[in-house]
C-alpha cells in the first residue's frame, strides 16, 4: 500500500491528523485490509486513497479530507473500469453551499460533564443494568444478526436481513482495525459499537435491539466509546460519520442523538463528480421518473441512495 498523504481539518476545530499517535495500527493498515478482502482501493497519483462503493463508484478517504481536489484526479478517478461517480466533500463557499455535515468529537471539546442532565440520568440507569466489555468475532457472528436487522429496519431500509449481515460481515475478523464493543443485559448481547481505530482517530457504528432501547444501551455504548478513547486513551477525535444523502430518512433523529453527545456538525459540501458521457442523469424528467421508482419501493437503500446522488451531482 503507498504512502498516504496526510490531511489537517481545519473547520472549526483543529484536528491535526498523524501527529500524537495513539492507535498502534495506521490508516494504512485499514486500507490494506479492505484491499485483501476483496475492495478496491485506488491511490490516485496525488497520493489520495478513493475507496469502491456502491460498485460503481469511488468514495476518497478518509471522509473529512476537505481539499479541493484536481480535475485531473476527478478524470482519473471516473476513468476507472466500471466507475462512473467519484464521491467526496469539500468547505462550504459562495458557490458550494452547505449540504451535508460530518459529526466529530474531539478531546477537547468532550467532557462528561457537559452532558445534558437528562441524557446523564439515561446513563446513570443503564450502568445498573448493562454490562459493556469488548466482544469476540464468533460472539459477533452469533449473536448480532437481530440488532443488526433492527437498527436497519428503524432507518426504514430493506437490508436488515440475516443474507445482508452475513455479507458485511463475513470476513470482519481480518481487519486489525476494529473493535467490537457490546453492551449486555442479563448475559444477553443488546447492542455494540464496531469502532474502526486509527492513527490519532477513529470512527463508529451503532446497533441495537429494539425491544431494548428503553435500557439506554446505545446512550451507555457511546458514553463509554467516549470516555475510552477520548478521555482514557486520548485520542484526538472520533468521527461519526457523514449525514446521509437519501431525501427522506430518520436524519434528523440522528442529529439529534449525535449532537447530544457534544458531535459537532461540520457542515461541508458534499459533491459526486459524474464521468461525463453520464451527465444525462441530471435531467429532471430522470430525477422525477426516480423519485416515483422510490416511493414505490420506500425500503430499497440502493433506490434511496441513487436519488439522493442525482440531487448533488456535479
């Protein structure tokens, strides 16, 4: 894997990125794993990782690079075999307006005792009742399925299934990047954090049974991944991932559970560059044709996503 060139966030908090490092595993150690397990990961001739998602399309990492990047990178990136968007975000300006932000905490704007009194009171219940430590990949394997399924199924998608897990997951015992913590009641597993740690910074998922939620087990899992990597390990920051882009989803419940843990919003201008003999998709009478497609199938992430794109293509 080559060297990756190293980037600085820069918007309204100052997170140096590779300096102080706390993780012993690099973000090309990430990178690499994907990379054997079957992922495409393009380094560009700017040194930039572009990961494959969604098959047709390459996402540059990580996400909260903010440099403008080349035309030239963008016609290289497009240029790929089977590759027709390449996706990433950039600094509001004149001229790119916000229209997504990216969730981040960092070291020194967290602290237990900013915390809502209320949300403390959740966490001060569910310390009497649950029980987190990290969890095995077998563990994993036979007892997430559910809070898999659940969690997907809240945010109104059609892949909360046990064939969808088990594709995600099959082979997430090879990273070396990430840990699973879980939060048990009862012995039982009702919900865990897939932390992806790297360098100075790392990055979370949360999932969940929903017949357990009024136990707080997502309130507990992500005051506890706080505290661990910010406070205890001293971590720079964690990242909390990109709002999503799909025109009606339960984002604004995200937000809201996000920025209570003190996330901060980094509005950012998300852009998906489009290989050129594919401009036509921006045609409004395709976007309307779509936005019927979806509210045929409401459940199909792929259908949801794919109009979420037509509206921010470039």
């Amino acid at each position: 894997m080559q060297e990756v060139k190293q980037q600085q966030l820069k918007i309204k908090i100052d997170l140096p990125v590779g300096t102080n490092k706390t993780s012993k595993f690099s973000a090309d150690d990430y990178l690499s794993d994907l990379e054997k397990q079957g992922s495409q990961i393009y380094i560009s001739k700017e040194k930039i990782p572009w990961i494959r998602t969604e098959n047709i399309s390459m996402t540059r990492f990580p996400n909260f690079n903010f440099e403008i990047p080349s035309q030239s990178e963008l016609d290289e990136i497009v240029s790929l075999k089977n590759i027709f968007l390449a996706s990433y975000v950039i600094e509001p300006k004149e001229n790119f307006p916000a229209n997504s932000v990216i969730y981040i905490c960092s070291k020194n704007q967290y602290s237990p005792t900013k915390l809502s009194s209320s949300l403390q009171r959740n966490i001060r219940r569910a310390k009497k009742d649950l029980t987190i430590r990290q969890v095995n990949y077998d563990e994993f394997m036979t007892n997430g399925i559910q809070a898999y399924c659940d969690t997907r199924n809240r945010v109104g998608l059609n892949d909360g299934t046990e064939f969808h897990f088990q594709n995600k997951f099959s082979r997430f015992n090879e990273f070396k990047t990430y840990k699973i913590w879980g939060a048990f009641f009862d012995g039982k597993l009702i919900a865990y954090a897939l932390v992806n740690e790297m360098e100075c910074w790392a990055e979370l998922s949360i999932y969940s049974l929903t017949n357990y939620l009024k136990q707080h087990p997502n309130d507990y899992l992500v005051f506890f991944i706080l505290n661990h990597y910010l406070v205890e390990r001293q971590f720079e920051f964690l990242n909390y991932g990109l709002s999503s882009i799909q025109l009606n989803s339960n984002k604004d419940g995200l937000h809201q559970f996000k920025v209570k843990f003190l996330f901060y919003p980094i509005p950012v201008h998300r852009i998906f560059y489009i290989r050129k003999n594919f401009k036509f998709l921006k045609n409004n009478f395709i976007k309307k044709s779509l936005r019927l497609v979806v509210k045929l199938n409401p459940q199909n992430r792929w259908l949801k996503k794919l109009e979420g794109v037509l509206e921010l293509l470039n």
